[in-house]
C-alpha cells in the first residue's frame, strides 16, 4: 500500500458512504461522494459521484483535484488531467477526511468531508488558513450519475442535465432519473448551469481487476465560492436528511452536524474503534453488520465473526443485541442466511457454518452482559434460544445442501456445485474448494454450538461429549502432524483431504472452547506458524502445495481460484494467535509475547497510516500486498477482539 493507493472511508450507519482515494481521484467504480442505500442497507445508488475543484488567485488557476481518462490510443498511460496548475495536499484523516493544499505565499486551504452517522448526505467545505486578504475563487464542478453501484454509467439521452432552482429553501435539486433519488445540493456560494458530459473516465483498480472500467458523468453546473469572505460549504444529500439541514443558516446547521459526529468519533479510544463504528448499520427497526466497504451487504458469517470484535470487544453490547435479534428472525429450516441479496429481499442459504458462528456469537454476548451487569429481557433471550434450538434441531435432523449430523455425531456437509464453508469461492459453475464432507473447523464450531445448546435442551451436551471423541479419534494426521482439513470427503467414508490449510486453528483457538488438546494442540498451531503465518495474518494454503497460489491478481477466473489457495486472510490472526497463548498456558507473558510479536506488526503491516481500517485479504508472497474489499469487518474485528479480550493486561 502507498500513500497513492490509500483510500478513505466516511459511512452514513445506513449502508451508504463517500470514499475515494488518498489524493481524491477515483480508481473504482464504488469511489463516489453521495452513494445512498435506498432500502438501507442495501439497493445502493451512486448519485454524486465526485468533484473537480479549482482555484483562482490573481488570475492563475491552481487544479486542487485530477481526472484520470481513458487513453486515446489503447496501450498508452491514461490521461491524467488538472483543470490547471497542480497543489499537492497533505492528507490527515484523525477524526474526518481532511486535506491542506499549501498555495505558497498566498496560504493555505484546508478541505474537510464529513458524512453524519443516520443521513444521506456528505458535506464538503474548504477554508483559507491564513487569508491573503485578495479574492481566492473557488469553483467547484460536480459530476453525477444515478445508477447502482456495481454498474458504470455513459452517456444518453433520458439524463435530465437540467437543475431546478428552489429559491423558497435556497438549494439546487438535480433530479437525473425519474427512477432514482433526486440529489439536493446547498451552499453558501453561488451556482452557475454549465451543462456538460464528461466522457472517458478510467477506473484503475477497475481495469486491473479486468472489469469494465470506463465512465460517462454528467456536470450539470458549477458552484463558486470567495474564500476570502469565509467557509465554502457544500452540502450534496437526498429527501429528509436535506430538508432537516436546510431548516436554519447552512453555517449554523453544519456547525451542529460537525459538533456532534466530533463528540462520537472523539469518544473512541482508538483508530480501530472509529472504524468500526462504519460497520453496524440499520436494516429495517433493527442493526446489522456490514461485511465491508466498498461491495458487500451484510453476510452471515461475517457479522457473527465480526460482531464479536466489533460490538463486545468495544463495548457496543445493545448493538450486539440489535443485531443477533435481527438476524434471528431469518432462521428457516434450521439455516441462517449467508447473505442477503443487493436489493435487500431475498437471503441466500448457503452456508454451513454462518447459523453455527450466530449460536456463538450469542453465547459471547451474553457472557459479555454478565461480566457487565445486564439483565436481558426474558422476550429477547427466548427469541435467541429459539433460534438456538431450531438451529440445533435443522442440523441434527437434517436440511437443505446435505447438512445433517452423521452417526458419529459430527456435521456432514454438502453437495456438488455449491460451496457452504467460508472458503467459498465459485467462478461459474466451478467451485475452487468444495471441501464437502466434514470440514474440520466446521466440526469445531458444531461441537461449541452443541456445547451451547446443552444448556437449553441437556441432549445436546451429550452429543457434544459424543462428536468431541469422534473428532480426536479422526481427525489427527500423525503424519503431518496436524488435522485432516476435510474428513469423509465428497460423503465418502475414509476418504481424507490432507492440504495444510489454517481452518485447524479454530480447534484450538478462536472459539469459546478448544477441541484439540494438550501436544497434538501445540502441534497444530507450531505447524501454522511454520507455514501459514505471515505478518499480515494466514495463508489459506501453504506455500509448499502443488496448488499454491501466492498472487491475487488479473481477472475474475485468475483472483478466484486463488482466493483460498494461499491468499493472507488476516481475520485468522485472531483465532491463530488466541490458539497461540492457549498452548502456551495464557499467562500474562505470553499475552504480552504475543501483542508485540503478533498484533504490533499485524497492524503496521496492514494499517501503515493509523486509518483503523484493515483490508479483506493480503497476497500470500512477500511483501504480502493488500488485496481484495479495502475496508473488511471481520478483520477489524478480530484485531479489536485480539487487542480487548485475548491479549488484555491484567
């Protein structure tokens, strides 16, 4: 990561965000300043998509923003233009975006974004530090487009260029698409119609990930500004949040928004806390955890991994609550959903292991309440244990994909053309790691939820005391001197899956009790860290299989069937390095052992300008480059989970 490529990220708590690149251009289809969720979290809208922003002092035009174009000629470097002389700004963003862009003797100006937590709006303003006393124009263009956010936009003739006026609340309302929602825009400046297309935008991330990477934006007109009589400020925002900010002065109402999203953010006690603030959004009357930003919703898996960091290590123990009551209601045929769809309404059942880690999750919640002193309402907890037990009774009688409990009491899984583990990548009809059988970290999550259940319905402990023995028995490979990653493979006795991949870990660490004990504990994780560890979390496969995949680059087919094929997933380094302490007594030294061992260069790596924010995944080869979903919930939390609750000082 370079200071080029960093991205920022501001998150409405709705499902929508403003987020570009470090240096404000845009190298992703997803980089947009108003991106609105029209049925939160999901149905996401790309309205405004950016700005060009110039000043002009004694008549030079200075260029604070650049544009990258497609090439003329295909082969060549994009174009990369500045609507004149170009400022390099130094970039902070501590508690908001904000630039400083050094005009020299003339001063300087400072640029600050801020999206408020609940509203669909985003405020731009840019100040002079030091004023020069002569005019300083500032003008500031615009480009929209209204479209979902996984498309691209281009030009056509149904794009309505024309902005109407609203002279009785003073703002511009640009209403592109009938079907989409209108964009208002306030200011204290003065608004001129230009209308133009601007064609050819390059995305690079796009183009390196062989996507479609080109865009048409409107700009309808331009906003002008005197930064010598004051702030500029320019509010773009949809429906009530507007009307709400449009009620008193602009300055004044900003001034509020900024004083209040100054005291939230400035209560986290660390970068890690203010990111995951970005992650636990509304759906409907109640709260769910995006998986991260810029592309996924909100999956199952991932929020009941990520909540446990992101909630109970941070002390958001009614955000917990609101979330696994949320999700609790989804439950059908004993099953969770993995995810749900783009437009918000139809769930996918397709995972083995998410209502699995939901039974977890709830069972650390309310460990977390106790240790607090909270008494849960006797409604809620039997709407939890409900979910619970038909999770329980689903899986143990039987459900969709295979799933059921086998004669030896641990979880068989799976059919063919359909992956139900984490590790689920499919490009087509070809799925790269199937794993059907009984995949070994699902074992260890079945025997904790059994455990868990028990304390509902005393059957079920029985059973966990039952599946424990089965899993000791066969799953260790004296061999490798590790756990088989599959057992009875494609559902057929005997048949064993060998690859050296970190899914053993969470035997021993990672879940509320290991599986694995004593030297055999000890071997798997020594063997981890001898082959799957990197500073930036775990392989999926170590680097010595045929398979091995140590780059995540190229296309669609080329990033997928690498994806779990020796790709870091740094959300593993929580379970790896809980499992870590476990096998060496959990004393208060091998806690600090591991803090400055493990977490302290888990970060650097990963996190090299304090943001807070942690990437989905690394490459498996040195230097170990970010890769994947720039802002991934899972990975926040499991480092907020490492730093709170496993390597906590006594």
């Amino acid at each position: 990561m370079t200071p080029q490529t960093f991205e920022w990220l501001e998150a409405d708590g709705l499902g929508g965000f403003a987020s570009h690149t470090r240096n404000n251009t845009r190298t992703r289809r997803y980089h947009a300043l108003l991106l609105v969720a029209k049925k939160p979290p999901a149905a996401r809208r790309v309205l405004v998509n950016g700005v060009d922003v110039v000043v002009d002092v004694d008549g030079e035009r200075l260029a604070l923003t650049s544009q990258t174009y497609k090439p003329t000629v295909e082969g060549e470097a994009p174009i990369v233009r500045h609507e004149g002389r170009p400022v390099e700004a130094v970039f902070d963003g501590a508690l908001f975006p904000t630039w400083t862009y050094d005009l020299g003797a003339r001063g300087k100006i400072e640029h600050t974004i801020l999206v408020p937590r609940g509203s669909a709006l985003v405020v731009l303003s840019w100040r002079l530090i030091a004023p020069p006393g002569a005019p300083v124009r500032l003008i500031v263009r615009p480009f929209l487009s209204g479209r979902d956010y996984h498309s691209l936009h281009h030009e056509n003739a149904e794009f309505n260029l024309a902005p109407v006026m609203d002279e009785a609340r003073g703002c511009i309302v640009f209403e592109p698409y009938r079907s989409e929602p209108a964009v208002t825009a306030l200011s204290n400046g003065v608004f001129a119609a230009e209308p133009f297309w601007y064609r050819d935008f390059l995305y690079t991330d796009d183009r390196d990930r062989g996507l479609d990477c080109v865009e048409d934006l409107a700009a309808p007109g331009t906003f002008a500004f005197d930064l010598a009589e004051g702030e500029a400020l320019l509010v773009f925002g949809t429906g009530e949040a507007v009307r709400a900010i449009g009620e008193g002065a602009l300055g004044e109402s900003v001034g509020a928004l900024r004083a209040i999203e100054q005291a939230r953010r400035g209560a986290s006690t660390s970068p890690l806390d203010r990111a995951a603030l970005a992650f636990v959004v509304e759906r409907g009357p109640g709260r769910t955890i995006l998986a991260g930003y810029p592309w996924f919703t909100d999956w199952g898996r991932d929020t009941f991994i990520a909540l446990r960091g992101l909630c109970l290590a941070g002390f958001r123990l009614k955000d917990a609550r609101q979330v696994l009551l949320q999700w609790s209601s989804a439950v059908s045929h004993g099953m969770l959903p993995n995810r749900f769809t783009d437009d918000g309404e139809t769930p996918d059942f397709n995972s083995v292991d998410a209502s699995l880690w939901f039974i977890v999750a709830v069972h650390d919640l309310r460990a977390a309440e106790k240790a607090a002193g909270i008494h849960a309402s006797t409604v809620e907890e039997g709407q939890l244990n409900a979910a619970i037990l038909s999770i329980l009774r689903g899986y143990t009688a039987g459900t969709r994909h295979g799933i059921r409990m086998d004669g030896d009491y641990l979880l068989a899984a799976g059919e063919p053309g359909v992956q139900l583990t984490w590790m689920d990548a499919k490009v087509g009809d070809h799925v790269v790691t199937p794993r059907i059988g009984k995949p070994v970290e699902v074992q260890a999550l079945w025997i904790n939820a059994l455990r868990i259940g028990g304390r509902i319905d005393s059957h079920f402990s029985r059973w966990s005391n039952e599946a424990e023995i089965s899993f000791n028995q066969r799953f260790w490979n004296e061999e490798a001197r590790y756990l088989y990653d599959v057992i009875d493979c494609d559902h057929v006795p005997g048949r064993f899956d060998g690859h050296i991949r970190p899914n053993a870990i969470f035997a021993v660490g990672g879940l509320p009790v290991g599986v694995l004990h004593g030297e055999h504990a000890r071997a798997v994780v020594d063997l981890a860290e001898a082959k799957l560890l990197t500073p930036g979390g775990l392989r999926s496969l170590a680097p010595d299989d045929p398979q091995y995949r140590g780059t995540y680059r190229g296309g669609v087919w080329s990033r997928d069937t690498a994806y779990h094929q020796g790709t870091v997933w740094p959300y593993l380094m929580g379970p790896f390095v809980e499992a870590w302490v476990h096998t060496r007594g959990g004393s208060s030294e091998a806690r600090a052992e591991a803090r400055k061992r493990f977490l302290e260069p888990f970060l650097r790596t990963l996190d090299p300008f304090g943001s807070g924010h942690l990437p989905e995944i690394a490459e498996g080869d040195p230097p170990h480059l970010p890769r994947g979903c720039p802002f991934q919930a899972w990975s926040v939390g499991e480092a907020l989970r490492l730093d709170r609750v496993v390597l906590r000082s006594d």
